[in-house]
C-alpha cells in the first residue's frame, strides 16, 4: 500500500498521509451517510438533520486530508466510478433537503398565514370601535 506525505499546516512538518487505500473507504463511508440522511428526510420525522450534517462534514474532511496533494495518476477507475457514484447520491440527497426546506417553509407560511387570519377576525377592527 502506498502512503503519500503532506505537510502539516501546525508546523510544516512532514505528515503521513492517509493510505490510497482508504480513500474508497472514506467514500464508501460518506455514501452510507448520505443514503441514510436521504431515506431518513423522506420517512422520519425526528430525523436530527443536524448531527446528520455534522457527520458528513466531518467525512467529507477527512476525504479531503485524504486526497490533499494526491497525484491523479495514483487514482484507479474504481475510485473515479466511486466518486461518480457519490457525486449522483449527493444530488439526490440535495434534492430530498431541498425538497424537506420547501415543506417546512410551506407549512411555516401557513401557520403565519392562520395567524395572521385569527389577528384579523374583526375583534380588534376600527369597527368594534366605532371609528368607522
């Protein structure tokens, strides 16, 4: 296995990279996130869209110090067809979040909407007061 070396921002001293191997596990890690955090938008209602993002955060990091000052040439197909992979899922996980964003904010515009139409029933109105 080969082991890359990069320098370490803290002290610009050498630093081991992480192995070319690990890298399709890091993506085999994000995409089990990712289709978790996808599934769990679309049926879970007490889904914590928070630590789920903290968690590919954290993966998407370590993908990154993963392949920081890697050369290309050392990528193989199969981790290029893993990326393409998880570029697909990331989409469609972005389109499950966008799609839970539009439901909240539909039914925020809609609670407002009710409140707003209670405010107004003609209790307080110039009417009620005679200053019509």
């Amino acid at each position: 296995m080969s082991y890359l070396v990069e320098t370490s921002p803290a002290n610009d001293a050498p630093a081991p990279a992480a192995p070319v191997g690990s890298i399709p596990t890091i993506i085999k890690r994000i995409e089990d996130a990712v289709d978790a955090e996808t599934a769990a938008i679309k049926t879970d209602v007490n889904f914590d869209l928070k630590a789920s993002n903290a968690r590919k955060s954290r993966y998407l990091y370590e993908l990154n110090r993963a392949t920081r000052g890697l050369d290309p040439a050392m990528i193989g197909g199969e981790t290029h067809s893993s990326l393409a992979r998880l570029r697909e899922k990331l989409e469609l996980n972005e389109r499950a979040i966008l799609a839970h964003l539009n439901a909240v904010k539909e039914v925020a515009t809609m609670l407002q909407d009710a409140i707003q139409h209670a405010e107004n029933d003609g209790t307080y109105s110039a009417y009620e007061f005679g200053k019509v």
